[in-house]
C-alpha cells in the first residue's frame, strides 16, 4: 500500500510516488486516446509549485505535566483561573489568554501549576513557529488555476501534486472554466488556539497573494478549513484594495453572508448524491431501501449521508478519526450530526462514543455488507487487501484518491462498481464556479436554483462517462457522448479521464501553443 499522505521529499527513491502512482491512470487514459505527445507533456507536470514559510508566535500554554514528575508537587494548592481565559486544546493542554489573571489567584512553583479537577500542568511560554506551506498550480489550459486549501499535520509536495492534477481533471469533468491547483499548509489545525488559527491563515494570504486572484487562481476549502478560513483569506486578500468588492471570487466556499453559493457546504455531498441515484436509475431503481457505509463524518462524508437517507437509504457504520461506529438497524443522520457538530464536549467532532450505535474497530468497518462503500475522508485508504474484504456492490468515492491503483484492480475482479472521485466529488467545485459567476455579476440565486443547475451538470457528465465507459456514443435532449467515446469498453475511472483529457487537449488544439 501507498500512504497517500506520505511525504515524497523524503521517500525511498526506488518506490513510485504517490504523485507517479496517482498519474498511472493519466498515462492509461493519455495512451488509449493517443493524447498529443505535447499536451502530454503540459500535463505530465505542474505548472507551479510554491512553497514557502509562514511563522507564527504561539500564545504561552498550560501543558499536562508528565505523571513521573506529579510527585514533587504533591502539596502544590489549587490555582484558581478565569475559565474564560483558557483554550482546552486536544491534546489536553489550554492555550494561556491574559484575562485568566482577573480575580485570579495563581500558586506557582517551578512554572508548575493546579488547576482545580484537571491535575497539574507547566507553563510552556508563548514562541514564534515555522510552518511549511504550499501553493500547487497543475494547469490552466481551461480557466484560471482552481483547487482547495488543506490543513493537515500530513500533507506533503507530492500530495499536493496529485490533488492539484485531480482537480484539472474535475473542473474538466464537472466542464467548468477553470484549471486544477491545490494548497495548504502542514499543520494539525486542531493544535492551535482559534486566534492562532486566524493569524496563521492572515499569514498564508499574506504570502500567497501574489499568486492567486479571481482571474488566475482561486482557493477554497478542504481537510482542516472551512468558510470561516475562507472568510478571514478574503479579508486578507481584498483589505486596502480601491475595488475590494469585484475581487469576492477570489476564494469560493464562502459564508452566504458574504457571497458565498447556497448550497455550496453541501454541494460536494449532494453532487455525489447525484450520482448515486443515477447509478440506480440505470438499473430502474432508486437508493430507497438501500443501505451503504461511510468512511468520513466531516463536509463530505456527513451531508452525503443526510442527503442519502433522505432518500430512504440507510446509513449501517462510519469510521473517522476518532473511532467506528454500526448499527445493524441504521443510524439517526439528523441524531448523530447533532452529537459530532453542536455538542461542545465533543471537542474531536468525532463519531467515536455515539451512545446510540455499537462500538467497532476501523477494519470491521469494511466486513460491513451494504449496497454501498462511500469513503469520504483520505486518500488511499482502500488498497488490495481492503478491496478483497468490501461486501458491497458499489463503491462511491467522497474522498480525493481514497482507493489505491491496486484497489481498483481487485475492485475489478470482483465486479465491484465505481463511481470515481473525478465525478463522484465534482459537486463541490460546480457549485464554486456559480459562486465565483454569481460574485463576478453581483447576484445571489437561492438554493433550487443552484441544486437544478447542479443536478443537470453532474447527471449529464456522469452520462457521459458511463456511455464512454460502455462504447455507447448517442445524442439524449440531456447529454451528448459522441465526440467522447473511443471504439472500446473502459472501466469507469478509465472514461472519466478519457473526457477530461479530451477537453483538456480540444483547447490545446484549438488555441494552439504560445510562442
Ligand atoms: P473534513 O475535514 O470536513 O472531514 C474529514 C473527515 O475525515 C472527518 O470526519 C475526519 O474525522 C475523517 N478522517 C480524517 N482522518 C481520518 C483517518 N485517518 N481515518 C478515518 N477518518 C479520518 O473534510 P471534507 O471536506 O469532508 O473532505 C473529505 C474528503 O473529500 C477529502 O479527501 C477532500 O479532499 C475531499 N473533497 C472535499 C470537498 C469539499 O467540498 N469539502 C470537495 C471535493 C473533495
């Protein structure tokens, strides 16, 4: 298996990285179409790659004490802090605010304090940190550089590849103008105070402006960011400039207060949803009364599962960071959304102790038998022996690259089905272009208006790539294969390729190359 959120700068040289692995079906699609040897070589590559530093000043922090040293201050008093004034962090330690000193009354020895019912901490002072951060621009032979910005303690230069290449790919799938970026900065959000957070993300803008701008390449979130980050990278961007107001689309994924798309939190979900219930319309049903598991409580993983049993399909088992849960007479979407997101203890946002379910481990989790796998979390995460345990018929792919070249070849063997993430995800930056179109002419279209236009978008193009898949080119009044199909039968992954590198390369051919 290839971990892929591995960090190619330091991996083994002899082994194919996950940047070389993820292009194997690039290479497959490029050689069955005969892709031009030149526009090949545009695609082979990223454009750009930035990488670059952001610092930061840590705020001072209580962090637990280690055990073995609790002895020597076992008759140290209690301290009595502002609660206000403390950030519980999760690793255990609270980020230190000064208005913790009002009304306070401190007993400190050795930088050694007891907080009341929490045991004994030290105070680590505040200090400047250096992160590593990344801007990937892939191509922009269709529109301007597109993709999301990821925080996460594992992300790495080749990651970053994979999921800019991914992302021209889907904006030529979903046929929007635009081309594929992606960036981020190596960091585990979830370790820094929310002040820190917004100083670290003002940074990033900081550095990133003069990369980046609605015409040229435009940032939205993923792993680790949501639209609050994306609302403190518009300030970021636009603040001091004259005409701050026609620059909005620049970041997609917005806050609709502030011009963001309704529908756009749910957009990625329900594009997979979409394609779901097209998977059933082929075989003359609907996904009601069919039952999936999920991989993945977050944007993705968690409006795909209230949209799905919204249509009557029922929910058995997720896994997250924190932990799996199943319940062999389905699980309460509405129930367990309100015990991850609006329940203040639950400071992971995991699924993980959700009284209403049982308890298993992340591997029971794919001997789980339903219709449907939707993994909705990283990449990588159904490889060869995972694909050999999954009873389900279809796999439907939430996440970036969640299965591994040799997953899909066992996927194969065992006629499992695929709808691949190029599509199966494609909803998310559909309904960011409408955004971005809809701040480019100052308007707001409600949400029916976004989910009609997103519903014929995916449909549409997932017909597409089915009839590719099967040599089946026809005209419908809703799609139009013709121009795509190659002469022979390809698997699902294969096709969804074959359109985007065909309407990659049509610009190339029709435009030509700058001199
Ligand atoms: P998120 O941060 O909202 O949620 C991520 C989820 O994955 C969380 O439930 C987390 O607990 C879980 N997770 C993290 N590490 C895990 C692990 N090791 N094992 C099991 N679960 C783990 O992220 P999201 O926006 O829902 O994105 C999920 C996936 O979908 C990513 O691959 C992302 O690139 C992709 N994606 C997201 C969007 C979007 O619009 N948000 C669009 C296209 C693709």
């Amino acid at each position: 298996m290839s971990p892929r959120t591995g960090d190619s700068e330091r991996s083994d040289s002899k082994r194919p990285t996950i940047y070389v692995e993820a292009m194997e079906v690039f290479q497959r699609a490029a050689d069955l179409i005969g892709l031009d040897r030149r526009v090949r070589m545009e695609l082979e590559e990223p454009d750009y790659e930035h990488i670059f530093y952001v610092t930061l000043k840590l705020h001072t922090r209580l962090t637990p004490l280690p055990a073995a040293e609790a002895s020597k201050y076992a008759d140290l008093s209690d301290s009595v802090l502002l609660p206000d004034g403390l950030e519980p962090l999760l690793d255990g330690s609270f980020v230190f605010k000064r208005r913790a000193l009002i009304k306070a009354n401190v007993q400190m020895r050795e930088g050694v304090v007891r907080l009341k019912g929490k045991g004994l901490f030290k105070v680590l002072p505040g200090r400047p940190e250096r992160f590593k951060a990344y801007r990937i621009q892939h191509n922009q032979a269709r529109g301007p550089y597109k993709g999301g910005t990821r925080y996460h303690q594992d992300v790495s230069l080749d990651l970053f590849k994979v999921l800019a290449a991914e992302m021209t790919w889907k904006t030529s799938i979903a046929d929007v103008p635009f081309g594929g970026a992606k960036g981020g900065i190596k960091v585990d959000p979830r370790s820094l105070s929310s002040e820190e957070l917004e100083a670290l993300t003002l940074r990033y803008m900081y550095r990133l402006k003069p990369l980046v701008g609605p015409n040229l390449d435009i940032p939205a979130p993923d792993v680790g960011t949501d639209a609050n980050i994306m609302g403190l990278l518009l300030r970021q961007f636009t603040d001091g400039e004259r005409e701050r107001h026609a620059l909005r689309g620049v970041i997609t994924g917005k806050d609709t207060r502030i011009g963001g798309s309704e529908g756009r939190v749910k957009a990625t979900g329900q594009g997979l949803a979409y394609c779901i219930q097209e998977w059933f319309a082929e075989r003359g049903t609907t996904p009601a009364g069919s039952t999936f598991t999920l991989q993945g409580f977050g944007n993705v993983g968690s409006n795909a599962a209230e949209i799905l049993t919204g249509l009557g399909g029922k929910l058995l088992a997720v896994n997250d960071a924190g932990g799996t849960i199943f319940s062999p007479g389905g699980i309460d979407v509405p129930d367990l959304i309100n015990y991850v997101y609006e329940n203040p203890a639950n400071l992971r946002r995991t699924v993980a102790g959700y009284p209403k379910a049982q308890q298993i481990s992340k591997s029971d989790l794919w001997d789980v038998e339903a219709d449907i796998c939707i993994p909705a979390a990283l990449g990588g995460e159904i490889n060869g022996p995972v694909a050999e345990r999954l009873k389900v018929k279809l796999v439907a792919e939430g996440a970036n690259g969640p299965t591994t070249p040799e997953g899909d070849r066992v996927l194969a063997k065992r006629g499992i089905e695929l709808i691949p993430d190029i599509i199966g995800n494609a909803g998310g930056v559909t309904v960011s272009y409408y955004e971005w179109v809809q701040n480019k002419r100052m308007e707001h279209w409600s949400e029916t208006e976004v989910n009609a236009r997103l519903e014929q978008a995916i449909k549409s193009n997932y017909r597409i790539i089915r009839d590719i898949s099967r040599n089946t080119p026809r005209r419908t009044a809703t799609h139009n294969s013709m121009r795509y199909c190659i002469g022979q039968v390809v698997d699902m992954r294969t096709a969804a390729m074959v359109l985007a590198l065909k309407r990659i390369e049509a610009h190339y051919q029709l435009e030509g190359f700058s001199q």
